[in-house]
C-alpha cells in the first residue's frame, strides 16, 4: 500500500469523493439553504471487544447532511483491538492518533497519524490496533451505506458523548 503525505491527504478525500460517486444523490434542498451541515455527531455506536468498548461517532449522515451518499464518522479502536475481516465498497480511513494495523487482503500496512489506508469491493480489510492507547481514526464512506448496517452488525447504539 501507498502511503499519502498528511499535506495531500484533503485533497485525496475530495478527488476520491467526487470520482466515486457516480449516483446522482437525493437532496434536500432546504438543508442548504439553511447550511446546517455542522456536526459535533448524529448518533454513536459502541460494541464489546477483550480490552473495552469500541466506538463510532457518526460525524455526517443523512440526517445531517441533505441527501444520501457520503457518511463520515470517528472510530475509536481500543489497545489490542482485532476486528473481523470485512467488505466494504469504499472506505477510506485516516489515523488522527496511535498506530493502526490496516490489514487488506492479508497484506499489513502499519499506518501512523496522517496517513491514510483505502478499502475498495472486493477488498478485505482487518483493523488492529498496534497502540497501548488505543487508536483515535476518522473514517469516510463515500457511498454511504454503511451506518444502517450498524446495528445488525452486533454495535448498539448510545447517546452521544462529547
């Protein structure tokens, strides 16, 4: 895996973004006029692991954003943290604290703050957390569905924490 230089990384979600999307999305126009796409969260799901609870923080959704399609949340993997090996149709993962083990298709790219680690179909991906803190990441879906999956997935969803 490529490794991208925190100074491109904005660049590379948006170029990302705007080549991924290739449905025309629904919008709310009023969402706009009112540019209300300010988040500090929607919701939060957190699931069991060995060490403690893992988390996401869903940052954008459509609830928030006016139209269905891109989905962006923060994800907190506890220390010692091993997820299962799952799909996803584009994911794109940045690590703002700790060190990841981005495991996709069975080859490990450690990434560290400012780097960025990107998931497409049919890709594999693992998460592990190689941090005695734990590992602190925001995580963009560009085509979004993935946060109704959340709970089928074994995640409950918790009231916001700030």
């Amino acid at each position: 895996m490529k490794t991208v230089p925190a100074q491109i990384t904005i660049i590379t979600i948006l170029v990302l973004l705007m080549t991924a999307c290739t449905e025309k999305p629904e919008y709310d126009l009023a969402a706009y006029e009112r540019y209300e796409i300010v988040s500090a969260g929607t919701r939060q799901f957190e699931w069991d692991t060995e060490t403690e609870p893992a988390w996401i923080k869903v940052l954008i959704e459509e609830s928030n954003l006016g139209s269905k399609g891109v989905e962006i949340a923060e994800v907190y993997f506890p220390p010692e943290y091993l997820g299962d090996s799952h799909p996803h149709e584009l994911e794109i993962i940045y690590v703002l604290e700790g060190e990841l083990d981005h495991i996709v298709n069975g080859e490990s790219n450690i990434l560290t703050p400012g780097m960025v680690g990107i998931v497409r179909a049919p890709d594999l991906v693992v998460h592990r957390s190689i941090s005695e803190g734990g590992v602190r990441t925001l995580i963009v879906w560009p085509l979004g569905k993935e946060v109704e999956g959340f709970e089928d997935a074994g995640m409950r969803e918790i009231g916001l924490v700030q």
